[in-house]
C-alpha cells in the first residue's frame, strides 16, 4: 500500500471515528430538518397568499406554538384531575387484586403457585411506585437540563432552516461537482414528498388512534383514559413495538380496578391495531413510502441500540429517507447505469449474460 492510500484510509477511519462520537447531534439535527421539511409546506401555502417569508414563517410558528398551548391547556387540567382520583383510589383497588389473586393462588398447580406470589408482590409494591412516580414528575423534568439542551438544538434548526431553506439547500449542493448538481436537487425534492407524506399519514393515524383509544378506555371506565390514550397515539409513531408497549400501563390500571378490565384493554387494543392494520394503513398509504414489515422492523431495533429510545421514533424517518437515496442513488444512479458487455465479448460471456 503506497503512502497516498495509506493516509485516505486514515483519513476515513478518523471521519467515521468523528461521525460516530457526535452521532446524537447529527441525528438531533436530522430531527430538525425533518420538521422544517415538513413546516417548509404550510410557509409556502400561506406564501400563496402574497405574504412574505418572514411572516408565513411567523404565522406558521405561532400557529404550532398555539396548537401545543391548546392541547396543553385542555388535556393537562383533566389529566391531573383523573391521576389525583386515581392515587386516592388505589389503595383500595390494590387490595382488591390481592385478594382474587389468593383466590387464585389456592387453586393453580405448585408450579405456578410461585408466579402468582410474586405478581402478587409487585402489586403490593405498585401504591409506592405510583406515587413516587407522580411526585417526582415535575422535578425529573425540571432537573433534566439536557432534554431542554437538544429541545433549543432542534427548535435552532428548525427555525435557521425555514427562514432561509435556499440558501441552505444551495450550500449542501455545490458540495457536488457541477454535472451532479441538477440530480442532486432531484433526489432532494423526492426525500421531502417523502417526508411530507409520511408525516401526514402518520399524524393521521396518531390522532385517530388517540381518539378511539379514549372512547374505548372510557367506556370500559379503565382510570386515567386521556393519559394512556395519548400514549396508544404518541407510540403509533414507532410501528410493531409502539402498539405493544401503549397496551401495558392501561392493562396494569384495569388490572388493579378490576380483572376483566386488563382483558377488555387487550381485547380493545387488538381491535384498534386491526382497524388501523386494515382501514387507516391502506386509506393513507397513497401519501406514504411503502415499507416492508421486517426493514421496518429491523431499522427499529438498530436505530435502539445504536441511538436509544431517541432512536426509535426516528427509525421510521430514517428509513424513509434512506429507501429513497437507495432507489435513486444506488439502483438509478449506479445499477441501471451499469455498463453492457460490448459485442467483442467472449462466447461465454455472453451466453452467461443471456441467462439473467
């Protein structure tokens, strides 16, 4: 290896070294070009209307910021209502499992005897732990300064990139020789309709499934409907875990009302993945990049190792994004493009070329 090959390899290793360490601010930053994209559509729909890109900017921040105040406002006093009547409530709730589930425990084989006792012992563990939960909410929130740190990291983003996307979208541009650069713009313009349409189709369903996750947790009367049922509508955005992780804290609140409610929630939350699966999926698809179930899937549990819970929500965008620079970059681009055999090849060649 000649000392021109020997320093670009060093020179990779150290690029991919770097990308690695400031991995969480790349994907912080791809978090905020994900919603500028998206705003990016509602500034120019009011630029339609003979406004200037400051205002449409403006109008468009104002307009989020009032719907997160609206929802705040409106959600959060029932909330804490429900979760104070649910604390005062438990107490009593708690002892009532207890006692079906010695009833139980009487008449299971030994082999699951010892199951039942220590289900039994988390819900007596369960009063404490909710408590503890619900006072210390506020100070986790307050002391985590992080969470606010990366929060302004995208809100900067977010804001720089929809008062001036050209300018921006050019600089990234001119990184490419000049023959490209047409392409490249191209490829830009499919990953944001990708972008666009699944951000659509996925807020659909978010709020579908949170209003048909609240009417069937108040009609089966399951403790704190609104929370959970924001839950089942935030964890739609992380698709095959979400679904399974959104079941669990209302099963565990039936559960402690009374049994066949954790049976009623489960039974209601299949209803509601089945009507999403069959009516809600199909009805935006047309909006939305298909994905296939197991690259779904798998992009989810490299995205958790690799990045945390942050990943998880993000795997989906990711994807997204990176299905489209595949089939443009690489099957377009490289594959389509690749070179024919000439008609000089040897007999062989061709007659392997001829079986594909």
């Amino acid at each position: 290896m000649n000392f021109g090959k020997l320093v670009g390899l060093v020179v990779l290793l150290l690029s991919i070294f770097l990308l690695w360490q400031i991995r969480f601010v790349i994907l912080l930053a791809f978090t905020g070009i994900s919603l500028a994209t998206a705003l990016n559509r509602i500034v120019q729909w009011l630029m339609r209307w003979k406004l200037s890109r400051r205002w449409a900017v403006i109008l468009t921040l104002l307009a989020v910021l009032g719907l997160i105040i609206a929802t705040v406002t409106i959600i959060v006093p029932p909330f804490l209502k429900q979760v104070d009547q649910w604390l005062t409530q438990i107490p009593t709730e708690s002892a009532q499992v207890r006692i079906w589930l010695e009833n139980i425990n009487s008449r299971v084989p030994p082999v699951l005897a010892e199951q039942f006792q220590q289900l039994n012992a988390f819900i007596q563990e369960i009063p404490t732990i909710a408590r503890g939960l619900f006072n210390n909410f506020f100070r986790f929130f307050s002391g985590t300064f992080s969470i606010l740190l990366n929060s302004f990291l995208v809100l900067a983003v977010t804001i720089m990139l929809l008062a001036n996307p050209k300018a921006y979208r050019r600089a990234f541009v001119c990184v490419f020789p000049q023959f490209y650069r047409h392409r490249v713009q191209d490829i830009l313009n499919r990953c944001e309709e990708a972008l666009v349409g699944w951000g659509i189709g996925i807020c659909f369903n978010m709020i579908v499934i949170s209003l048909m996750s609240f009417a069937g947790l108040a009609i089966i009367q399951v403790p704190l409907p609104i929370g959970n049922a924001l839950i089942a509508g935030v964890l739609t955005f992380i698709p095959n875990i979400g679904p399974i992780l959104s079941v669990i804290p209302p099963a565990i609140l039936g559960l402690l009302d009374a049994p066949w409610k954790a049976v009623a929630v489960i039974g209601l939350y299949i209803l509601i993945q089945q009507v999403e699966s069959n009516f809600l999926t199909p009805l935006v698809m047309k909006h939305q990049v298909s994905l296939l179930p197991a690259i779904t899937l798998v992009s989810q549990l490299i995205c958790g190792v690799l990045f945390g819970f942050l990943g998880l929500f993000l795997a989906l965008p990711l994807v997204v994004t990176g299905q489209v620079l595949l089939k443009e970059l690489l099957v377009k681009d490289i594959m389509d493009n690749w070179r024919k055999p000439s008609p000089k090849a040897n007999p062989s060649t061709k007659k392997v070329m001829a079986s594909y």
